[in-house]
C-alpha cells in the first residue's frame, strides 16, 4: 500500500492530500531518509513524521489489504516515541 494512502487510512493524517503534502516537503522519514508519496509501506517500518509541532515515531504493525475495509487504525502501528517541540520565546 502506498505511504500515503497508509496515512489516511492509519489516522496519521486527516486527508490523503495532506499527507502526500507532507511527503513532498520530507516530512516523513525512514532512517532518515524522506520518503516519497509511493513507497509500498511495509510491516516493521519505522517511520519519524514531523507534524507542526511535535514529532512522532511509529513502527508499522500491520499492512491492510484493502484499504477500504473497517480497520481499527490503532491495530495499524504503535508509537514509538513523542516529542513536542517547544516554540522559542518571544
């Protein structure tokens, strides 16, 4: 399943549009590479996504097969690590 479409379909992202725009501007990494729109996600990925203000790291459990099934986007992978970022004094 494309990366993208994971995002959506995991809850990572609220529309698929936003999330292939996060991808586009490298904002999805794997082991610190930025990942395109199309890469096949696969179970065991780790992935670092850096949203406005924090970042999460989540490892890819599962993979569905058809990505309009009812799928409890919790089952689809864990989080790994959490960091808010702070924003600097003004």
């Amino acid at each position: 399943m494309r990366l993208d479409k994971f995002m959506k379909v995991a809850r990572l992202s609220k529309r698929r549009t936003v999330a292939k725009e996060a991808l586009e501007a490298g904002r999805v990494l794997r082991a610190g590479h930025a990942l395109k729109a199309g890469y096949q996600v696969k179970a065991g990925d780790e992935l670092e996504i850096h949203y406005a203000r924090r970042t999460v790291t989540v490892r890819v459990l599962a993979v569905p097969e058809r990505p309009g099934a009812r799928v409890d986007p919790a089952t689809l992978y864990e989080v790994l690590a959490e960091h808010a970022e702070e924003l600097p004094p003004l």
